[in-house]
C-alpha cells in the first residue's frame, strides 16, 4: 500500500472532523461481499451468448442483454443477483461502509446499488435517509426525501445516502452503454440541478473521497468530468495498486498521479479495505488526542 502523505492525512482529518468531506463509493467498496461485475458479464455472456471479446465488461454485455431481449432484463437480472446477498460484516474494523458510517459526515454519494451504506450508517445508531438522482422520465416524478420531509436537512446523526446511479427500483438504474450516455447527456445538459440542494453543496464545498473505483472504471473517469472537482480543493481517490514490477509501473502510476492532479485529486494506491483500515486507526488516534 502506498499510503497518503502526512499532510494529505492531516487535511483529510480535519475535513472530516468538520463535516467538510464527501465520501464517494464505487464498487470496489463491497470488494468480496457482492459477486464481481466482470464475472457477472461473463456469466451473462455465456447464457446469452454475447459474440464480442470484452465478455468481462459489465456495462457493454448488459447492453447486448438488453438489445437482445428487452431493457429490462439486465436490470431485474441484477437486482435479482443482489437482493438475497447480506450485507458485509459491519463489525470488522477495516470493513469501508462501517468506517465511513462512524464519521461524523452529512452526506454519502454513490454509484452503488446496494443499500450497504444505509445499513452501515443505521448499524452505527445513525438515522441516515436515502434518495436517489432522477435523470430519466421513470423517475422524475417520485418524490424526494425532501419532498416528503421539506425541514429535513442532512446531519451526521440523519445522514443522506444518495444513488447517483440508482439503487432498488429498476427503472432508476445506470447499467448498459445506452444507460451511461443518456445519463451523461443529461447531466451535461441539466448539470447538478438534478441533484437536491444538499448534494451540490457537497459536492461544491467538501473535499471528496472516492473510494472503490479503479482506473479502468471509465465511469469514473466520467463522473470526473461531469463533477469537476475544484483543483483548489484538495481531494482523494482511492484506487487499487497497478498490476505488475518494476519501473514501468512506477512511472505508469507517476503519471496517474499527475493525471489527476489536474483535477485537484491525490491518489492513494491501496483497496478500500487497507485506506479505510489505515482511516480508522488515524481517526481513532485523533479521537483519544481531543
């Protein structure tokens, strides 16, 4: 693991003491609980019998799925694959959703469509709300939680869990290739209006964590662009280590490194569970010094 530096540390910890950071979950995050989206689309590929190369790219064998019997069928295969998997063991301590739970944060993002954070969040005697972005007509009539709740504002004791990708309602997902673009195109059009007040305060004002994602995700790299986060604001991005010895993957994760620097981001080259491990330890530390 190469871990952050000190003084990344220091300002992370800080930000997270006052709330001003964003944690932002990709899929890496449930990392041995639900199955691999690689061997998911494999799966799919050979009972559909997917002809292309990429049989381990989820989002493009979903949409072979989808051409090939009807929208929705990936999704609700999806969500049935998910719907009687658990939820991780909150009480490990190095477990991501359990760490992040227990800071004192207002705001949770994620591509996510499990409710992980959720349960997380209620585990840790928390009261956390969840809503979801509505960037299709399927979904832009369902109410909010703050529409049901309009004095509701998000606190460390009632955080929001928001599904930038959706969660349960199938018609909310994010999935196949025609599902990104449209998403895309419309976020690029309507921007962070489609997101409630609260997220685009988060997004705008705190330091963001993104944590689960790799630099083969081209979602990510996506959401990057959409997001823009403020090069002034320092923020952080936690990405598995590259495959492979020597100096060539030395100098291929220094120009990562600098590759997201444009965008304000510091990399730290280490699964969700030893950054969130690490996280723990340190904030645990900082706890016992106050």
């Amino acid at each position: 693991m190469n871990t952050l530096a000190e003084d990344d540390w220091k300002l992370l910890l800080k930000n997270v003491s006052n709330g001003n950071c964003t944690p932002f979950l990709g899929a890496g995050a449930c990392y041995g609980t639900l199955p691999l989206g690689g061997d998911i689309a494999r799966e799919w590929a050979k009972e559909y019998g997917y002809p292309f190369e990429d049989e381990g790219d989820l989002i493009r064998v979903a949409q072979y799925v989808a051409v090939s019997t009807d929208p929705q069928t990936p999704k609700d295969l999806i969500l049935e694959k998910f719907k009687d998997v658990g939820p991780p063991n909150f009480r490990e301590p190095d477990e991501p959703h359990r760490v992040l739970a227990r800071l004192p944060l207002p705001v949770y993002i994620t591509t996510n469509y499990d409710d992980f954070m959720v349960k997380a969040l209620t585990f840790a005697q928390k009261a956390p709300r969840r809503d979801l972005c509505r960037w299709n007509s399927f979904t832009q009539n369902e109410p909010s939680v703050f529409d049901r709740d309009p004095d509701y504002k998000p606190h460390p004791a009632t955080p929001l869990v928001f599904h930038l990708h959706g969660h349960s309602r199938a018609e909310s997902l994010v999935l196949t290739e025609d599902d990104y673009l449209r998403f895309l195109v419309t976020m690029a059009g309507e921007g962070k209006e489609l997101l409630p007040r609260s997220v685009r305060d988060a997004l705008d004002r705190n330091a963001l964590l993104f944590i689960g994602y790799r630099l083969a995700d081209w979602n990510f790299r996506a959401l990057l662009q959409l997001l823009r986060p403020d090069p002034q604001r320092r923020s952080y991005v936690v990405m598995p280590p590259l495959r492979g010895p020597g100096p060539n993957q030395d100098k291929a994760q220094s120009y990562l490194e600098k590759y997201y620097a444009q965008a304000g981001l510091r990399v730290c080259w280490a699964t969700a569970r030893e950054f969130c491990g690490e996280l723990w330890k340190r904030w645990k530390a900082l706890e016992d010094d106050l």
